[in-house]
C-alpha cells in the first residue's frame, strides 16, 4: 500500500460512503479529515495482521475471501467491494485483526480507517452507528442464507452417497445408518417390523451367457419391480451383488410374506429386454422373510432372513420362505 494523501485534501465526498450516508457531515469530517489514503495496485494483497483497520474504497474494486479459522467458509466464498463499500467492521468492533483475505482487482485507492478513530466516528454521529449496524445486519443475513445452502447442499450430497448409482436403491451405507434406528423405534414403540431379502436366481450364469450391461439390466429391472410394489414409507436397498432388501415398517410376519409373494410374482412377469428381436428370460427372484423378535438387533433380523433365503433358493428358487 502506497500513501497518497489524506482525505480532506481528496475530492471524495463523505456522503458517497456507505458508512456515512445520511449521517452528520459536519461531525464527521473534523475526524476524517487526516484519514490518509492509499493506493494499492491490481493483485496486491491487504494484510496487516497486527492491527485492526476499517477499508473504505474510493476508487477501484476489492475481492474479500472469508476467514477460514471461523469455520464459517471454505474460502471459496469471494465478495466484491466497489467504490463507496467498506471492510473491516467486524474486526473493529471486536478490536482483532483482520483475518479475512483482500486483494485489489485492479488498481484501487482506499481510505484506512483506524479502530479508535472508528469509535470516535460512531460516538459523534448516532447516523455512523445505524449505518453498520444495517451493513452488519445484511452481512448476517448473507452468511445465514451461505450456511443454509451449504447445508442444503451437504444434505445433498450425503443423501446421495447413501443411493445405488446403478439402481437407485438405497445402498449398504444406508442399511448401516437407518435400520438400527428404524429397529429401536419399533422396539420402543412396540411396533412390528418385517424384513424381506432377495437374490436374483442364477444371476451369474445370465452375465456369462449375455454379458455384463444385460446383467446391469436385469438389476435395474428388479429394482423397479420392488420400488413399483411398495408403500411409500417402505425401503427398498441393494445389499450387495444381485442380492436386495426389503425393510417394512409397522407389518407383521404375515403381511410380509404377502408382500414377498407379491414381488416374486411381478419378478417373473417384468420385462427385461423389450427392444431386442429375440426375447431374454424373464428374471425370477428367491425370497426369506423375517420379523422382528423381541431384544434382536440388526445383525439378527438380517441373519434370520438370509436363513430364510437360502432354504427358499435350496427348495428350488422362484419362492418365498418364511424364518423359523
């Protein structure tokens, strides 16, 4: 930063500041007018960790990266200050030194503000101290709205990370999140819960004999015979392979075996190829049904339909079998 004169000697006029618009020219100027001026050129960094300073531009254009050691920003959040705009409030409010990153895009001159003078300012014009607080205020409000996006987007994306990218079921990760919750809400509300597992029959004599996308086929196929079937407040997840789960919330053993012999049957009438020439087989499913017993955990419920499962697929496959 290069001094170039003072404010009293510019031609810069006070009601042309954010900070001082509207507020008592008269008291104010005696303060402002040793203020010293300086020019900065483009990319030249503003940093004086030892001091905190208001920055009020004159002529030019400022980017302002936000303190990362807040947590509050990512760095990646850049705002402009133009010409009558000001940075550095909070810092001499709370008498610390500016932490946020500022750099000038193009050549710029500004007017250095000192903490104390700062003060003198707001005590002398109750019009000063309105003034930032309506600049603060705004500030608030941008910063809320940046933190409510962020965590939009973060809720996004953690959303996303829980769903199959191949067939838009929920994956394992959300397996191990939810159905522990969803296990001890029934246990303490004293409602049933009832779990369906599944596995694509001789899944992988169908990749070796059509390959592998026709097999990405069949997965996407099963999955919406399942997602098709279900109550909105049921899950459906991919567990891993050609093998799926059914949660159901609030349904007994019955019912669930209802359900199963429902989706085995639309398994074995979904269409899987419709555009080729020369029809493929259908798929058929084997599945185990489980409920929820009392003091059983996850690990239990999940072992007991997997029992149930694999006596359906040893009885012949394209069935349903019920844990004993």
């Amino acid at each position: 930063m290069k001094p170039i004169g003072t404010f009293g000697a510019a031609a810069y006029q006070i009601q042309a500041l954010q900070l001082f618009r509207g507020a008592d020219s008269l008291r104010i100027a005696p303060l402002l007018k040793d203020c010293p001026i300086v020019r900065v050129e483009q990319g030249e960094v503003l940093a004086d960790p030892q001091r905190a300073r208001l920055y009020i531009v004159l002529r030019g254009a400022l980017s302002v990266a936000a303190d990362m050691s807040t947590g509050m920003s990512d760095g990646t959040t850049i705002s402009k200050v133009l010409p009558g705009e000001s940075v550095g409030e909070q810092a001499v409010l709370d008498e610390e030194a500016n932490q946020a990153t500022m750099t000038a895009l193009e050549q710029s001159e500004l007017l250095v503000i000192e903490s104390e003078l700062a003060w003198e300012l707001i005590d002398a014009a109750n019009g000063v101290a309105r003034n930032l607080l309506r600049m603060l205020s705004f500030r608030i409000r941008a910063a809320n709205a940046q933190l409510r996006r962020r965590q939009k987007l973060g809720e996004f994306y953690r959303q996303l990370s829980m769903v199959d990218g191949l067939t838009g079921l929920y994956n394992r990760a959300w397996l191990n999140d939810f159905l522990p919750q969803l296990i001890a809400s029934a246990q303490a509300t004293g409602q049933q819960l009832s779990l369906i597992m599944l596995d694509i029959d001789h899944f992988k004599k169908f990749n070796d004999s059509y390959g592998h996308l026709q097999g990405d086929e069949a997965l996407r196929t099963a999955a919406q015979v399942l997602t098709g079937a279900l109550r909105p407040t049921d899950f459906a997840v991919r567990y891993g392979g050609e093998e799926m789960m059914v949660v159901l919330p609030d349904t007994n053993v019955q019912v669930a075996e209802a359900v199963a012999g429902r989706l085995c049957q639309r398994m074995r009438e979904a269409v899987v190829f419709s555009d080729l020439r020369l029809p493929l087989p259908h798929i058929t499913s084997s599945f185990g049904v489980a409920a929820l017993g009392p003091a059983q955990d996850e690990t239990a419920l999940i072992a007991a339909a997997d029992t149930a499962l694999y006596r359906a697929k040893a009885s012949g496959r394209n069935r349903v079998e019920i844990s004993k």
